[in-house]
C-alpha cells in the first residue's frame, strides 16, 4: 500500500492504518529501535509505541513520507526508552556511538544553548549534504540509526575498516566545518 493510502487511513481514523503501517514500516522501525536499545522485547514494545504516535499525530500532520516520519517517531522514543533505562548507568551501547562524535559536536549547555543546538543540527545537515552518498550514507547509519560499523561494511560491500576510516575522516571534515562556521566546540 502506497504511503498517501495509509495516512488517508490515519485520517478517516480507521484501524486499518496500523495494520498497513505495520505491514510496511515494522521491520524498519523495529531495527531503528533494536540498535538503541539492544534488546528485541523492548524494541517491539517501542515499535508498537510508534503505531500509537503515529495515530494520535496523523491527523494533524499529514507525512508526505512515512518512512522518515515514523523512523524519527521510533528513534525519539527508543533514545528516551535508552536515556531512562540508564539514567543511573553509564556507556551503553548508545553511549560508545555518540563518544565518537564528542569531538565535533558541541558540549551540551542550558536550555539558552537550544536555539544555538537547531542551528547546529541546521549545519550539521547543510555539511551533510556536500558529502558523497557513500560517505553520507555510511555517517548517518552509524550516528542516526546507530548500525553497527560492521553491518555497514556488509551494506555497503565494503571492509570495515573502510568504514571506520571513512567515518573517522567524516567527522575531522565535520569538526573542521563546523568551526568555520562558528560553533564553538
């Protein structure tokens, strides 16, 4: 069922919608969720915590893709399932995959910092978009949907060293680029 299908569902709000959005998106956002949290139980409960985000937010918002609407609603909930699970513990799996990026980024601040953080995330993007689609694609594997660097290398059909060398190198782009921008690191 094409993506526009499912939402008209959504808004005639007949239960069909998470049938198809499931039928659809499950093993996508089961993934997203299943790299977080390293755990299959509590990624199928953040997935069927997806299904009922997406009902109560469509309507209003009518996604044009689904995929992406629903793969950051599954990532959000599964980083906030993470973040309360280890309030108390220290270097999860999440946790070695963004130490890789403490170089780059700035250190989090007060929420005055928050305007600064958007724009930040605005760059992010804009640096992302100037990069290959190999290399693109491989940084936001590894930091958006948190794949292992090994997975990526089977995707890719490339070594895992190629991965994390190009990762490596992405992020000394990534640092570099953002200072002369102006972000203070």
């Amino acid at each position: 069922m094409e993506d526009h299908a499912i939402v008209e569902l959504y808004f005639a709000r007949d239960e069909n919608a998470i049938t198809e959005t499931a039928k659809k998106f499950g093993a996508y956002c089961r993934t997203i969720a299943y790299n977080i949290l390293a755990s299959r139980r509590d990624a199928e409960e953040c997935e069927n915590d997806t299904w009922l985000a997406a009902w109560n937010s469509i309507p209003p918002n009518r996604p044009g893709r689904l995929a992406p609407y629903l793969g950051r609603i599954t990532r959000n909930l599964a980083l906030d399932r993470h973040d309360h699970d280890t309030a108390q513990k220290r270097g999860g799996t999440l946790g070695g995959v963004l130490l890789e990026l403490d170089e780059c980024l700035p250190a989090p601040g007060t929420v005055a910092d928050h305007a600064e953080a958007a724009e930040t995330a605005r760059q992010i993007s804009a640096f992302l978009r100037t990069l290959p689609e190999e290399s693109r694609g491989i940084f936001l594997r590894r930091y958006w949907y948190c794949d292992a660097t090994a997975d990526i290398a089977r995707r890719y059909h490339i070594s895992d060293s190629k991965v994390r060398v190009t990762l490596h190198r992405v992020r000394g782009k990534l640092k570099h680029y953002l200072e002369q921008e102006g972000v203070y690191l």
